[in-house]
C-alpha cells in the first residue's frame, strides 16, 4: 500500500569507509561476497561518492538479471556532468557495466525515467518529489538522493555527508515494495538510528 510508505521502515547504516570496496567486489547479478566490506577488512579512507554510488548499485538485486546499469543523473544539478563522468569511468570496469546519463527529474516526465534501472537525485529539494518517487516505486528502479528526508519522502537510499564521512539509511519498505533485494550482508552493516545492531 502506498501510504506505508510515508512512514518508513529505515535503518541507519554507518558506512564512512565500508563501501569504498563495493563497486569492485560485488558483481550485480552474480553472488557477491560482501564479507569484504566487514570490519575487519575496511579501507583506510571515507569512499568518494562514485565510490558510494557505484557500491550500492552493487549491492542490490534487479527481478531480471541485466546485462548493463543505467544511472541516471539529475540533469539540473550543476556537479551531474563531472559526477557522470567519474562514475563512467569506475562503471566501465564494473559487472555488470554502469553508464550514466542526465535527465530532468520532473514527475510529470516520470515516464521518461522508466528505462533507468537507478536514478541519484542529489540534494534535491524533497518538498515536491514524493509524487515522483511514489510513481518510480512501483518499478524496480534504485533511488538515491542526499538527506534524511529523502527517505521519508519515498526515496530507497539517503545518503549523509558527515564528519566521519558518508553515511547511508534505507527505506525498507520502498526496497521491498519495488521488488529490489539488496544483499543481505549489506544490510548487516546497518544500525539502529539509537545505535544498536538491528
């Protein structure tokens, strides 16, 4: 039911350095092994957000196996074109490959949209997206957008930039509903907002 939605499930995943690793480690549609992502084998520094992006992408579970990624990228942010193109760069090498691409991020252009099999919003104002992302959760399609209130508006993935580098809450309900999976070793890392393990 859509109106779940408005109060997600979330968990808050603290993932400063944990991601880095991702977007090498664990191919989409093969079985990933995430237990290079644990704690025991972090890297040294907090992930770019590429790194980020690309690792979350990773990580989750399309219904169909794909043979490529499509990111798309919000067309008015003026960082997306050196985002797209870093995050080309790094996809290229992925399995399956990334590519990205720019588009407006509009709900009356929803439609447009359906052929992305992951959309980052940025830090776009959430006021006015939830009719957007309520429409894009009834299809297998990863969001991502930067804020808490991003989940709390529909989005799947928030993503937050503090002090102790990037950090990341997932709307299970969103996840669940879209008929994404993400692994299950990823959702491991995530705490409780309090800070206890799930």
């Amino acid at each position: 039911m859509l109106t779940r939605l408005r109060l997600p499930t979330w968990r808050s995943a603290t993932l400063a350095m944990a991601l880095s690793a991702c977007a090498t480690l664990a191919p989409a549609q093969g079985s990933a092994d995430a237990s290079a992502v644990g704690p025991g084998n972090l890297n040294s520094r907090s992930p770019a957000l590429p790194e980020l992006l690309l690792g979350i992408l990773h990580y989750t579970r399309w219904p169909q196996p794909l043979a490529s990624h499509r990111l798309c990228l919000n067309d008015g942010d003026t960082d997306a074109v050196a985002l797209a193109r870093e995050l080309d760069a790094q996809g290229a090498q992925a399995v399956p490959p990334v590519h990205s691409t720019l588009r407006s991020l509009r709900a009356d252009l929803a439609d447009s949209l359906l052929d992305c099999q992951a959309i980052y919003f940025g830090a776009m104002p959430v006021r006015g997206l939830q009719p957007l992302l309520l429409r894009l959760n009834r299809h297998p399609i990863l969001t991502l957008g930067q804020g808490d209130d991003f989940c709390s508006y529909g989005g799947k993935f928030c993503l937050l930039q503090g002090p102790q580098g990037w950090q990341i809450k997932a709307n299970l309900d969103a996840i669940a509903y879209s008929g994404l999976r993400v692994n299950a070793r990823l959702l491991q890392l995530t705490v409780r907002p309090s800070g206890g393990r799930p």
